[in-house]
C-alpha cells in the first residue's frame, strides 16, 4: 500500500479535459494503440514520460506552416518523437537563406518549393509518422479545415493571421505556437487553452510533499504576501496567462509600473509587426530612419518615452 498509485487529474484554468475528435490530446477508447514494434522503437522515451503520453503523441495531428529554420527543428523532434502526422504547409520557395537554417534542403533545390523539397527527407526520419505536404498560404484556410488539428504550429505571419488563428484554435482547443527569430532573439508565443496533465504520486512520495511544504510554510506565507503586494494587474479584466494573443497585443497597458519588468523585445516585436503590416518587407539601408520613427510613434500612443524601446534594440532585430 505504501507504494499504491493515485491518479490526479490537473485543469489549467478550471477547464475539464478535451474529448478526442475535436482537437486536444486525450486518451480515449478507440485511439490507435502502440504496436509492439512502436513500443520498442520509443521505450526510451515512454520510460522518460510515459506510455500515455506516448499514446496522445502517437493519436495526435500537428499542422507546421512555413518551415523555417525553428519550425524545421521543431519538426524532426516531432517526427523522430512518433506523434501521429505531421502536416507541412508552406508555399514558399527553397532560397540560399533556407539553406543556412534548414537540415533538409540541398542547394540543388534553390528555387523549388520549400515544403515538397523537405518532405521525403522529413519522412525517411521515421516512417511511422503520417507527413503530409501542402503547397498553400495558411491563410486560405477556412475554420472547417483548420479545427481538424490538435496542434497548430506558424512561423513568419503577419498580426492579423496570428490573431485569426489563436481566435480560431481558442475557440475549438486547439494548442497553438506562434514562434520567429530575428537575429540574435527570438519570440515563442503558446496558447495551450487550459493544459490537462495527469500526475501519478506515491504515498511516500505525497507524504514527502507534505513535510516539506510544512517546513516551509512560514517562508511560503511571507513570499506569497509580498508577491500579491507587489504585483497589480495591468488591468482589471486581463489575465496575462490566459489572455488570447489579440488582448496581450491590444489591451496591455505599456505605462503600467509592472511593464518595466517585461523584456523590450515583447514591445519591440509589436512595432516589427505593425512594420509588417503597414510597409512590409524591412530594408536597413533605406528604411531605419522609418523604422524608428514608426516606433516612436508607437510609444507615443501607449503613453511612454520613445526611449522605453532601444533604438539599438529595434533596429538589431529588424535587420
């Protein structure tokens, strides 16, 4: 008994578990089980995080759209992991850029589309994994077509396709990423729409937690109290940790005393992207007086100096 296995079921947000079908990652009755040969193809990452979540990987359906250098990592990690396809949308075209970041193009291929050049490379990785290549902009994709995931993964979009699509995933539990580098930084932006996990305790183990939370409770008291008064919301009716990206874009509130604590590049990608989306593609040459005008009129509007954002640092991440 001492060593009996008690089963806690965990809700981010309060919310309830995602049934199967719908998007999320669930273990239902009539998922694919593991075949023998799967089972000893991932034993060594089964005995790391179990054979569940090795179940809701092998049933679960990723969509990756523009396979850039971080999506192409993200990618084979995916693939070599089992999950259980893996959709590749992208309709650009192989260029000598990709070929510094991107492990499955060959300079040969400088011209041809991205996603079908990658595929056959990507599927010689694990033939297990279902990979499926679309020459398409994700942005002709309607809903319908969309909400079919359990995973939604995008590189390089502009604001207005990254809202569309957390709207869009929120609203059918679909986890979504939004990542990109620029230079030496990068972003990675997760909505996860209220994570589920089980955690599986001993008793001894429960009754170690236990002891030590007792022996630490007057310093968890103290520390507890100082956080709550210390730390206001930056508005009443917006929870940062569970805001869709539209509300963190639109409805922080740049001047707040919390907000010196926030790196500058979250601010300084919200300039890149009305860049983006005003003049498009950046040009250090001929556009970095524009650029930094363009952010300083965006400090403006969120009532902050112009130098709350580094020139230095938008001008390093622009290029």
């Amino acid at each position: 008994e001492g060593t009996k296995k008690r089963k806690v079921e965990v809700a981010a947000h309060g919310k309830e578990p995602r049934p199967s079908g719908g998007g999320g990652l669930s273990v239902e009755e009539g998922e694919r089980a593991l075949s023998e040969e799967e089972a000893a193809l991932y034993d060594r990452q089964i005995r790391l995080w179990g054979l569940d979540a090795q179940k809701r990987m092998r049933n679960a359906r990723v969509l990756l759209f523009s396979l850039r250098g971080i999506l192409t990592e993200v990618c084979k990690n995916l693939v070599l992991a089992g999950v259980g396809s893996v959709t590749i949308m992208d309709s650009a075209h192989v260029s000598m850029t990709d070929l510094s970041a991107q492990f499955f193009l060959h300079e040969t291929e400088v011209g041809s589309k991205r996603a079908e050049a990658a595929v056959p490379r990507i599927k010689a990785l694990n033939p297990k994994v279902e990979v499926v290549c679309e020459v398409v902009d994700i942005e002709s994709k309607h809903e319908q077509e969309l909400q079919t995931f359990d995973v939604i993964c995008v590189s390089g979009c502009n604001l207005k396709t990254l809202t569309r699509l957390d709207s869009i995933c929120r609203k059918h539990g679909i986890a979504f990423y939004s990542t990109d580098s620029y230079g030496l930084y990068a972003y990675v932006y997760a909505d996860l729409n209220g994570h589920n996990y089980a955690l599986e305790e001993s008793k001894d183990d429960q009754e170690k937690k236990k002891q030590a939370e007792e022996a630490a409770q007057p310093t968890l008291k103290k520390a507890r109290t100082d956080f709550v008064a210390t730390v206001e919301p930056v508005n009443p009716v917006l929870s940062v940790t569970s805001s869709s990206l539209e509300d963190l874009v639109t409805r922080i509130n740049w001047a707040h005393p919390t907000m010196r604590r926030v790196s500058k590049q979250f601010f300084a990608l919200q300039v890149l992207w009305r860049w983006h989306e005003e003049h498009g593609i950046y040009d250090a040459q001929t556009n970095s007086a524009q650029l930094l005008d363009l952010k300083n009129r965006v400090c403006e509007q969120h009532g902050v100096q112009p130098t709350f954002i580094p020139n230095e640092l938008m001008t390093t991440m622009a290029q």
